[in-house]
C-alpha cells in the first residue's frame, strides 16, 4: 500500500524563466499539475516542505495531495528538476491520480 502525503499549493497566474527565478527567491518551487481529460495547472509549493517530503525518501512512491484553492486533487510526482551544483529543486511535475 502507498503512503499519502499532503503538500499545499497556490495556483499561479505568471509562467516562464522571470516568474520561475522570482519564485525561486521567494522560497518557492514553480510546478505543474497535469493529466486525465483536465487542462494544465500551473502552481507554486514552498521549498522547504517540498524538500523535507522528498527526503522521506517515498515521495515518488506515494500518492500526494496537492490542496490548491481550497481543493484536494490526489497527484503522483513524475519529475522533478534538480539544480546541477545544489541539488535544490527547481520544478515539479504531478501527474493526476
């Protein structure tokens, strides 16, 4: 049986590399929401909770619940962007349960 993990998340309306890298400096992970018949969400978690669930060391093994805007949409994580020299995240990709 796979573990669930919560993880919120803020919708964000700005994509590309100035919104990314301003993000970035704020302390959040630029990421997306994709899969089944809906469209693509663009969203934003916050590095510090991200990066505690990943090294849980089952984050890609679980089943993650994004709470966006009030509501709970059931993910799995397919990708993640590292950076080359720090190992930060850079970006996420959840693909819909």
């Amino acid at each position: 049986m796979s573990n669930t993990l919560t993880l919120p998340a803020e919708t964000r309306a700005k994509t590309g590399k100035g919104a990314s890298r301003t993000l970035r400096r704020e302390g959040r992970v630029p990421a997306v929401i994709y899969g089944g018949n809906a469209e693509p969400i663009s969203i934003h978690v916050e590095a510090k909770e991200l990066t505690r669930q990943l090294n849980t060391g089952t984050f890609f093994d679980s089943v993650i619940e994004l709470t966006v805007d009030g509501q709970t949409i059931k993910t799995i994580a397919k990708d993640v962007a590292l950076h080359p020299v720090s190992d930060r995240a850079e970006h996420v990709d959840f693909l819909r349960a």
